[in-house]
C-alpha cells in the first residue's frame, strides 16, 4: 500500500531524471537514424563508457545507501500524509484525480487543506531525502553525473546490470 502512495506522491512531486532519450537526441544531432529498438539499443551501448571495477563497486555502494533512504523517506512520507489528516487511500484519490483532470483538479488540491499540507510535507521530505542521496554519492566516491550516467546506461546494458548485481550481492 505505501508503495502506491509513494508512486502517486512522486508523481505529484515528481523527480526527472534524463533518461536514454537524451543520447538519442545527440544521436540525431550528429546525424545517426535509430530506426528499431535494436538498433537504439547497439547504438547506446556502443556509445556508452566501460566503467571500472572501482566505479561499479561505488555505484553498488551509493545504490544500496540511496535505497535505505528511500525507503525511510517513503514511511516518512506515508506519517505526513496520515499526520495532515489523510488516509494513504483518501491522499492517493486526491492525487490520483489531480493527475488524471491536470490543470483542472488543482482547484480541488487548493481547496483541500489536508491534502495541501501533505504535499507539502512531502516536497520537504522529498528534498531532504534527495540532498541525503547526494551526498551518500557523494561519499561513495562518485559524482552525481557519474551515478546517472551508470544507472542510466544499466537500464539498456544487461552486461553492465550484471556486473551491479554481482557488487550488490558480495
């Protein structure tokens, strides 16, 4: 159950990290056609840097830091919308029909202060928890760019999501 909520919560408050359609964007800038998901997928992986033992063995090390706080900080998440008044249900149908009508509902979010107080219990959640994050990365060893740039490429690179897992689990 909390982890719906935290998926309409980061929805509501969301966080955008670039994904593969930055590189198909260079991609088409220097001129290269990505006609098939196989071909997108060679190109990202041919495009793509060889990260080091080291450099995999601080991205396990940050990754595995970054999901203890991100699973404190979905608990946390879950008490400020139960503190502002609200069911997780009662918040995640407010939400949910925010999303669905978009510009429309946000009358009702102002309307409701229960649900605005939540919301905003979670944004100073959510930041804290993404500052906490940076500097786990930070500690591991690695730049945020670094960080991105791995679990970015892992999503298309079943070689370099091996090698992760198999850092994760030593």
């Amino acid at each position: 159950m909390v982890n719906v909520f935290v998926a309409i919560a980061l929805l509501v408050v969301s966080l955008v990290i670039t994904g593969p359609a930055s590189a198909m964007a260079s991609a088409s800038m220097t001129g290269a056609s990505l006609t098939s998901p196989a071909m997108t997928e060679a190109y990202l992986v041919a495009q793509a840097p060889e990260f080091s033992a080291d450099t995999i063995a601080k991205f396990a090390k940050a990754y595995q830091s970054i999901q203890v706080l991100r699973l404190k900080a979905e608990s946390e998440m879950a008490d400020a919308v139960e503190a502002a008044g609200l069911t997780v249900e009662e918040f995640n149908a407010i939400a949910e029909r925010q999303i669905e009508a978009g510009a429309d509902s946000v009358a009702e979010a102002a309307d409701n202060p229960k649900f605005k107080s939540a919301v905003d219990a979670i944004i100073a959640i959510r930041q804290e928890a993404e500052a906490k994050m940076e500097g786990a990365i930070v500690v591991a060893g690695l730049a945020i760019e670094d960080f991105n740039q791995i679990l970015e490429q892992s999503a298309d690179d079943a070689d370099l999501q091996r090698r992760i897992s198999n850092q994760l689990t030593r």
